[in-house]
C-alpha cells in the first residue's frame, strides 16, 4: 500500500489531517469514509476522532475552512472599485470558480447522503446565509432604490444567493457551457432592475475614473 505523502514541515497536526481530507474528498466523494481519511493521513482512525470528535466535527471543519475562504473573497469582490456589471460578474465567478475547484468537496457540504443522520448535507447552510447578509449590504450601500429600498435590498439579496446556489449546482452537474458563459446568463437575469437604478452618492468615490478623450498630443 502506498504511504501518505510527508506533509510539510512545520504545517499543524489539524492542517495535515484536513489537507488529507480534502484529498480524499477530492478522490472518493461526498461517502468518503473516516478509514479511508486516517490512511491517507498516515494514522489511526481513533487519533483522526480524537481531533475531530466525530465524521460530522471533521465535515464542520471543512466547512469552516472552505467558506471562510469564500466569504472573504466574495467581501471583497462586492467592494472591488469595478463599473456595475463588472463587479455583478465578479461576484458570480467567484462563486462559481469556488465550487468548480473543489466540485466533490461542494457536494459534501451541500448534498446530504441518503439516511445520513449528522446533517452534513446542510453543512453550507449558514455561510449561504452570511453570503446573502453581504449581497444585501452590498445593495443598500452602492445601489438607489427609493423608499423601497430596504425591503428589495433585503429581498434581492436571498433571492440572488438562492438562484445562483440552485444555477450552480445545475451547472456542475450537467456543465452545459464553460463557466465565463454561466456568469454571462446568471449577469443577463439579474441586471434589468440593478441597470435601472442610479448609483448611491456614497458608492460614488469607489467607481473608477474615466481617462480624459484625445489622446496626449490634445
């Protein structure tokens, strides 16, 4: 049998374990088993449960790993000093390149196997909802929307965090175009109101600025 590759020196005992199972995650899917995980990090299942506590402690800190990641890129990219319809577009394929990377860690977190008892499936769950909370900040910060403002900020961001998690989800499995092209129609559906409203004073000093006509010799 062949043996786990030596990790790093100096990497953490709980980094070592989690790079191992993210590796086979990666290899064997959602079902991927405790066994298999401790041989892959070169121990003992009980040192693996010692750490953990259990499979469902293993799965919340790949969880925790893999969407605190996401919700910092996604922050940022909210407030990236893009013109409108580029930061819509950045915002999804950020997303989007999230969940194609790591396509079998995805499914674990979001897709719960049949009869599983921890609730692993539903592992994604409350990053989802920090994802929206941010949406909706994003929305009341940089876009005019009147007096209604505060219910369709709050409405859009559920809404656009819901159709992009199902879309996706759609999209990984079936990869009917290349991911430019889904974020391209994610974009189309979403911009017809967000085109339409005016942007916020406070947003303004973020847009970036237009470079004078002519050329240098004007």
């Amino acid at each position: 049998m062949p043996t786990a590759p030596n990790p790093p020196t100096g990497e953490p005992r709980r980094e070592q374990l989690l790079n191992a199972a993210d590796r086979v995650v990666q290899r064997d899917g959602p079902g991927a088993s405790m066994n298999a995980i401790a041989a892959e990090a070169g121990i003992t299942k009980p040192i693996l449960y010692r750490h953990f506590g259990d499979r469902n402690g293993l799965i919340k800190a790949l969880t925790d790993r893999h969407t605190s990641g996401l919700l910092d890129a996604m922050r940022a990219a909210l407030n990236e000093p893009l013109e409108r319809r580029d930061r819509v577009e950045h915002v999804l394929d950020i997303y989007l390149a999230a969940i194609e990377s790591r396509p079998q860690v995805y499914r674990l977190l979001t897709h719960p196997e049949p009869g599983d008892p921890t609730g692993a499936g539903n592992a994604l769950a409350p990053a989802l909802r920090q994802i929206a909370e941010e949406i909706t900040k994003a929305v009341q910060v940089q876009v005019d929307l009147g007096a209604d403002g505060p219910l369709l900020s709050e409405t859009w961001g559920r809404a656009i965090t819901g159709m992009v998690l199902a879309a996706g989800d759609w999209w990984l499995e079936q990869r009917p175009c290349p991911r430019p092209r889904m974020v391209r129609a994610l974009a189309d559906l979403l911009w017809g109101r967000l085109a339409a409203a005016a942007v916020l004073p406070s947003a303004m000093a973020q847009l970036p600025v237009a470079p004078p006509s002519g050329g240098p010799m004007e």
